[in-house]
C-alpha cells in the first residue's frame, strides 16, 4: 500500500478518535449541569494538546468560543451558560433514558433562515421523527424541491433530529462536516434542524 495513504488513513482513524474522546469530554464537562473556570481551562489543555483535529469546523466553533472566554482570564456566569450550551448542542445532552442520541444541533445556522422550496435543493441526514428519508424527499417533492446527495450546489442540508448509527461520530457525521467546511468556504448553503425544516412544511 502507497505511504501517503496509510499515513492519510492512520491520520483519519486518530482524528476520529480524538472527536469521539472530545464529545465523552463534552458529555462529561456538562453532566451537572455546571461549568467552572477549571473546566474551561482543562478544555482549553485539551484543545490545545489535540490541535490536529481544531481544523474539523465543529470543533473550531468550540476551540474558538473557548480561546474567546479565556482571553481576559477570568470567566463570568454568562459565559459559563453560553459554554455550557455550545458543549450541550455539540455533545447532544439532550436526550432520556432509553432514547436514542440526538444530533448536534452546533452546525445549525443562527438565527435559522425562512426556507423556500420550489426550485431549491434539498438533502437530509440523520434520523428523522417526520418519518423514513424517502417521507422526507417526497415531501420536498411535492413541494417543487430538488432532492440530492450533498454538493455543492445544495442549498439546504436538514439534519435529523436523531442521530444515525453509520455516522463517523455519534452526534454527527461527514455530511455535516462537509457542509460545515463548505458553509466556512463561502458557499451559500443552510443547515437546519428537522424542527425547523417541519415547522415550514
């Protein structure tokens, strides 16, 4: 095999796992509810020691909303909620016993656009409570929309409100990331919550 495909490989396997260890971090940090100064330090180590995976859009969301709070050195309790709620949309806290994970809501677009349907492009992704993907897609049929894999031509990406078992990571996946990097580059492409994807329906 080529070296500069295992390495590209050995490369992708060990930024997996440190997003995978940043999201137990993340569940962990949040798990009472709380987040102090010493938290937002230890992140901060973490990010730091683990830089090779800040370049992911996600988690320079995170890397940057961290560095932010920590630039006057101290942490007030405003910053500590808006933390605390970064970690939760990208850890996905939000879920009961039994049920299945969520996805991240941190790729979301805010404030969430108006959306349109005739003659716009749609994908999905994730598990959806609207019913099956194919329920989703017909919908947007019916509605004039086009329906697609992800491009950069899409024009909105909507994310199911549960996350998928064939995802790369348990609260998100490729798609989102791809979109998020695509997003970053200037491509005028939305990602949306189901909720809000319905809430237009």
């Amino acid at each position: 095999m080529d070296e500069t495909i295992l390495a590209k490989m050995n490369g992708d396997r060990i930024a997996s796992r440190q997003i995978d260890e940043l999201i137990g971090l993340a569940r962990g940090l949040i798990a009472d509810g709380i987040v102090n100064k010493q938290e937002v330090e230890f992140l901060q180590k973490w990010l730091v020691a683990n830089g090779s995976v800040t370049d992911e859009p996600l988690i320079r969301t995170l890397y940057q909303r961290v560095t932010e709070i920590l630039a006057d050195g101290s942490v007030d309790q405003q910053e500590m909620t808006e933390l605390l709620d970064t970690l939760g949309r990208f850890a996905d806290r939000d879920f009961e016993l039994g049920e299945t994970l969520k996805s991240s809501s941190l790729p979301v677009c805010s404030p969430a656009p108006d959306l349109a349907f005739p003659g716009k492009t749609y994908c999905f992704t994730g598990t959806f409570n609207f019913g099956q993907r194919k329920h989703c897609e017909a919908a947007m049929l019916e509605r004039g929309a086009i329906v697609g894999g992800l491009s950069k031509k899409t024009n909105f990406l909507v994310i199911g409100l549960y996350a998928t078992e064939s995802w790369k990571h348990s609260s998100f996946g490729n798609k989102i990331l791809q979109a998020c990097e695509w997003r970053d580059q200037g491509h005028p492409m939305s990602i949306v919550s189901e909720e809000h994807w319905v809430r237009h329906l």
